[in-house]
C-alpha cells in the first residue's frame, strides 16, 4: 500500500533543510537527524504557503489570535508569515545574557490579548515554554502553540492546543547515551543557541 503524500515533509526534502549526521540540538540532545527550517525562507513564497496551511487548520479550531509571539532566533521569520496569514501583529522575545527571554524593541503585550506562540520546530517545546511568563506577566492569554515540524515524540503537550504541520518522528539521545558519541562520530551544533543546555528525557 502506497503511503499517503506528505507536501510538507516534500518541501522540508526539497529545501534542504532535512540533514543526516551527527547533530547537538539545542535542547542539549544528540540526534542523528536535524531540520534546519531557516532553509525553507530562503523562499518567501514557499514559507508563505507554509504559514497560509498552519493559518487555515488554527481558523478552523476556532483559534483567532491577536498576536504571534516567536523566540529568537528561529521563530522569528515562521512567526512573522504565520502572523501575516492569520492578519495578527507579529512579536519576536530575545535572550537575555541570563538566557531568560524578555521583549525589547518597544514590543509589549497587553492585558486580555490572545497571543499564539509560534517556533519553526518544536523538539523538547523548551524556549516556547521559556516565553509563557512574558504572556503571564502581562496578563495576556496562551490561545495555542504552533510549528511547522513537530519532532517531540509527544514529549511537548501543554495545556492549551498545539499545531503542527508534520512530525518528524526521529530519534534524539542524552550525551552520555548517544551512540554516535560512543562511535567517536563528531558532533555538530547547527542551531542558533550558544550554549545549549541538556534536558533529560
């Protein structure tokens, strides 16, 4: 039986940004397999009609946000299509030298405000988690969370709804479990986050 076409996983494939190797993710985690979505806005066409897909499954849920709020650095641009689908005001938080995440620029959320937070790929939900208190804070409201890959393994499910366009189902190891570091392969950060910090599974 011919599996059913997956157009998202065929554009990640013909945008390069599905990679074999040895990977540190951002998380802390080892995988053997990393998705660099910074490839697909390469294309502002194609990461339009990406944002346009994920737009039409939250209008159908009923999910109408006010804003998208993305961490930097890799949401950034996926928060911003996502916003512009959606007609929401688009807001990116930054790190702190703390590695806390805070708003600058003169972004601010209000009281009551229905605030989507959007991150390329989700593998442990780590820095969308690490932006709740900003909406906390404020006083505003989580409607949902949303990416375009999924590869948590269901390790990500907060409260409130989370979309994705499609799941990544690979496999990611602890340092101290990674069969790639027992084989002696070297490791690669592609990732944006300077020091990443390790998460038990």
């Amino acid at each position: 039986m011919t599996e059913p076409r997956d157009p998202v996983r065929e554009m990640l494939v013909e945008a390069g940004a599905l990679k074999l190797g040895h990977f540190l993710l951002s998380s802390g985690l080892h995988s053997d397999h990393y998705c660099q979505c910074a490839t697909l806005f390469e294309d502002p066409a194609r990461a339009g009609v990406l944002a346009g897909m994920l737009a039409e499954r939250l209008r159908a849920a009923g999910i109408v946000p006010d804003t998208v709020l993305a961490p930097a650095l890799g949401g950034i641009l996926f928060g911003y299509e996502l916003a512009r689908a959606l007609g929401a005001r688009s807001l990116f938080a930054e790190r702190e030298p703390g590695e806390l995440f805070v708003l600058r620029r003169g972004f601010a959320l209000a009281e009551g405000e229905r605030v989507l937070l959007a991150e390329d790929v989700v593998t442990t939900g780590r820095s969308l988690m690490e932006v709740v208190p900003l909406v906390a804070g404020a006083r505003a409201t989580i409607v949902g969370y949303a990416s375009i890959a999924d590869r948590s393994q269901g390790r990500f499910s907060p409260a409130e709804a989370f979309f994705s366009l499609c799941r990544l189902d690979f496999e990611a190891w602890h340092p101290d479990r990674c069969p790639l570091c027992a084989a002696g392969v070297p490791a690669v950060k592609p990732g944006s986050r300077a020091k990443p910090a390790i998460q038990e599974q």
